[in-house]
C-alpha cells in the first residue's frame, strides 16, 4: 500500500524547493535527480480507468518499468492505494506479467481481460524532472520526498498540463509526520493541497467533463470501536467531502460548491458534538469559521438565482435571475484565491494532521477514564441526547415568525440529523431512519424559510442595481409566501420534539 501527500507549487518555485535548507538537514544522502518518461496504457474507451486501475510504463535512463495502481482510497488529500511494479525489457506493457503480483482477484481479472489487453494504447505522457531525496524524521520515521516538474501531454488531442508538484511518500512510521513536514515547507514556499494524482490530470485531459459534485458517504462505524476511533472516523468522512469537491469548485460548479460546504457543515456539526470531550485549538476554529464564511456568501447568491427567483409568479423574473446569477458568478470567482491562499492550504494541513494524528491527546496518552476511551455503543447516547435536548430547547422558545429564531431552530434540527447520521451504523435501524426522516423533513420545510428570509437580504441589493421595481415586487412576493409557509409550523416541529433516539 502507498501512502502519500502530493502538493502542488508554482513552476517560479520549484529551484527554490530543491534548494530548501529542511530537505538538505533532513536528507539522509544527497538527493538523486532522475529524467523520467511515463507513458500511461488504456483502451480507447478508459476500461482500466472506469475500473480503478491506471497501467504505467516508466522509462528512467536505460531501465523500463511497469507499475499498476488502484484508485485512492480514503481522504483525496492523503493517497492510499495498492501499487505494483515490475521491469520490462522494453516500452511494451505486459499486463500478464504484472498481474502475477495482484492479489485482489477481480483486479487480475481485468489485467488478464483480453477484450481489454487487445486494444490498450497509449493515452497519455508525463515528462518529468524529478529530484527525490530520503528523509529521515525523529522516531524513525522515514519519508521519501520527490520533486517534480515537466508537463502531461494527452495523446491524439494536443492537450497538455504542467507540472509542479511535491510528493511526500510514507516509508515508515505515522503519516500525521508528512502533514506536519508539508507545513514546515508551506511557511517558506507557497504550496496546495494536490487533490488529484497525475494519472487523473492525464484522464481529466482525455475527457470533456467537469468534475461531478460529491456528496457525503455514510459513515462506517464498528460496534467495538472507541469513541476517539469514531470520532476520527467521522471526521476524516467530513473531510473527504470537503477535499472531492474543490476541483468542481474551481470550475466554479454551484453545485460542487454547495457539497463542499455541506461537508464543512457536517465537520462543525461533528467538532461542536464533540467539543468537551476533544476542543480543537482556537486557530483550527478560526480557519473554520473563515472557510463557512467564504463559502456561504456565494451559495445566498446561488440559490436566490437558480431556486427563489424562479418560483416567483407575477412577474417575468429573468432579468432578476441573471442580475442574480451575475452577481454569484463574481462570487464563484473570487473563491478561486481563496482556495488558491496559503491560509486554506494551511488550515486543510492542520485539520487533517489533528484528525489523523488524534491531536486531542495529551501527550502523556489518554488516561484510562477518559470518556473518549470508552466504547463507542455506549459514548454515543449522551451525545445524542445533548442533541435532542437543545432542539426541543430551542423549539419551546420559538416565535415562528422570528427568522432568526427559526434559523437557530434549523441549525440545532440539522446538528441532531448529523448526529444520527454519524453514529448510524450503531443504532436501531428502523428508529434512526424514522428519526431522521422526520428531521430532513421539517429541516426541508425550516430551509425553504430560510432561503425567503435571505431572499430578502439580499433583493434590495438587485434594488439598488437597476432592478427597482421587479426587485421590490419580488421582496413582496417572499416575505408573503413565508408568512404563509409558517402556517402549521408550529405542530410539525411539536412531533421533532416528541420524538427520541437514545
């Protein structure tokens, strides 16, 4: 399995990162410098791809290589994956060969496919200049750190990326070590988080596709797991949802940018459940709260263009929905700095550092009592309950003509949704789908108010834009139709509070 970290720099800085004074000190022997060629092997329909597996020949000086990976697995930061290589005699791939060495069988399935090693080409090439040196870290820790710079080149279409990029791959040891090595080199030389490898750069330039949006995958839990191991599983789920989506919101995709946030959501949600028993240093909540709030400006504007305005009857709203989606799409593009700065690179470093390197520890270790040592079937009620409490808490106050206060509703339905879904795999089946169903509906119903009332935030600003009259019409239409929508409010968040998970 190879564990990796891939961080990309600019082309202006690549001589300054091969002459960085850590990676001399650190160095166990001078660094070799390698010109490599790899050619990547597919069918003219991707089949390898579509499979998860990606089929290299590498030329370095006289020596061909063949090596087969797996897609990654886990966090689209950190790089996990099966890898296997054997040398050729000469340019040719021989699937069969390496295929001897695959253990998985549906995988040597595929490598011994005909259907498939008949008709493999090749796709595309990466050229590249790579200095590599062997790390050696306190505790025995070994990291081998490469550096490389050149280009992808598709074949057939012309297309081409360059490449810049830093790889940190774990020998031995904890890969919370490559985290903390890749921050100590960001606070020198700019770097980002490579959320994709090579190979799916060289795909990406095969396909005419923007990436998809990713939404949270469930949460697997295991009965005898301890609190602290769910807790980290949990987070790093959160994570992965927040990671899969900034390709897509580099291409400024609305949707993409909504998952994105929706993971970072769930990530809070899942910091503030836990906040007694692990609290995160005021600079990871600082980031957080940076990050939601970059994040949330631009979705106000994506769903006032593409859901508020066309619901609206009375009035032709075109015009409004492209002021709207004007003023969204400045906003989509001003994430791009954002997620290109050193502070998000610095934050998704540290985050994933104190999620895999269980950082809520004290350095003595956990003593026995702590509440994160215990099994996670029994540390999960109190916070269920906690939950609970504060939904019905805020649900007996509530004015349901207070936006606001419904909004605090909303957030504490949605905390409570996150719970469950969260701890899922270790509660009674048949009551945590009720009870969750229960919750996404009225939260639907709470979220519709909550996209009028920011509708009308936001409305005055197409107001003052050229927009007068329909603008106001439109205020009026939606502070009318959430006056109406509370409407029985009231008794569908009554059945919220009656209900009980554990």
């Amino acid at each position: 399995m190879e564990t990796e970290l891939k961080l990309k720099l600019a082309a202006a800085d690549v001589v300054r990162m091969r002459e960085h004074p850590l990676l001399a000190e650190l160095s166990t022997a001078e660094p070799r410098e390698h010109d490599l060629t790899d050619t990547y092997y597919d069918t003219p329909t991707l089949d390898l791809w579509r499979a998860g597996l990606t089929l290299r020949v590498r030329r370095d000086g006289d020596a061909w290589i063949q090596t087969v990976k797996t897609a990654s697995t886990g966090s689209p930061v950190l790089h996990e994956r099966g890898e296997w290589e054997s040398p050729l005699a000469g340019e040719q791939p021989d699937p069969a060969e390496i295929a001897r060495q695959v253990k998985p069988q549906r995988l040597r399935d595929i490598l011994l496919d005909p259907d498939i090693t008949g008709q493999l080409q090749p796709v595309f090439t990466n050229t590249t200049h790579r200095t590599t040196w062997d790390i050696a870290l306190p505790g025995g820790q070994l990291v081998e750190c490469a550096l490389d710079s050149g280009s992808i080149d598709a074949n057939g279409n012309g297309r081409s990326a360059q490449i810049g990029e830093l790889e940190l791959e774990l020998k031995r040891g904890n890969p919370t070590r490559l985290f903390e090595l890749a921050l100590q080199l960001h606070q020198d030389i700019p770097l980002e988080v490579a959320n994709d490898s090579k190979a799916a750069r060289g795909y990406a330039l095969l396909q005419d596709k923007a990436p998809a949006p990713v939404k949270a995958t469930p949460v697997r839990l295991v009965r005898k797991m301890r609190m602290e191991d769910a807790l980290q599983c949990m987070g790093l789920n959160c994570m992965a949802q927040i990671e899969s989506n900034v390709p897509g919101v580099l291409v400024q995709s609305a949707e993409s940018l909504h998952q994105m946030r929706v993971g970072l959501r769930r990530l809070r949600a899942l910091l503030d459940m836990f906040r007694d028993l692990a609290p995160l240093p005021p600079e990871l909540e600082d980031g957080l709260d940076w990050l939601s709030g970059e994040l949330g400006a631009t979705r106000d504007w994506d769903v006032l263009a593409d859901t508020t305005l066309p619901a609206i009857s009375g009035i032709a709203t075109h015009a409004l929905q492209a002021a709207a989606r004007e003023q969204a799409r400045v906003l989509h593009k001003n994430m791009l700095p954002t997620l290109h700065s050193p502070r998000y690179t610095q934050l998704m470093l540290q985050m994933n550092g104190w999620l895999r390197g269980r950082q809520w520890r004290p350095a003595s270790g956990l003593p026995k009592d702590d509440p994160l040592t215990q099994p996670a079937l029994d540390g999960l009620v109190p916070l269920i309950r906690k939950a609970s409490r504060r939904l019905r808490k805020r649900i007996d106050a509530l004015d349901e003509h207070d936006a606001p206060a419904r909004h605090r509703v909303r957030i504490a339905a949605k905390k409570a949704r996150y719970a469950a879904e969260f701890f899922r795999d270790l509660l009674p089946k048949k009551e945590v789908k009720a009870y969750i169903g229960c919750l996404s509906s009225v939260q639907d119903r709470l979220g519709h108010l909550n996209d009028l009332a920011v509708a009308g935030r936001l409305l005055p600003v197409l107001e003052n834009s050229g927009h007068a009259h329909d603008a106001a019409y439109a205020r009026g239409w939606v502070g009318g139709t959430a006056c109406a929508a509370t409407h029985g409010l009231r008794d569908a968040l009554k059945k919220v509070a009656r209900m009980k998970l554990a």
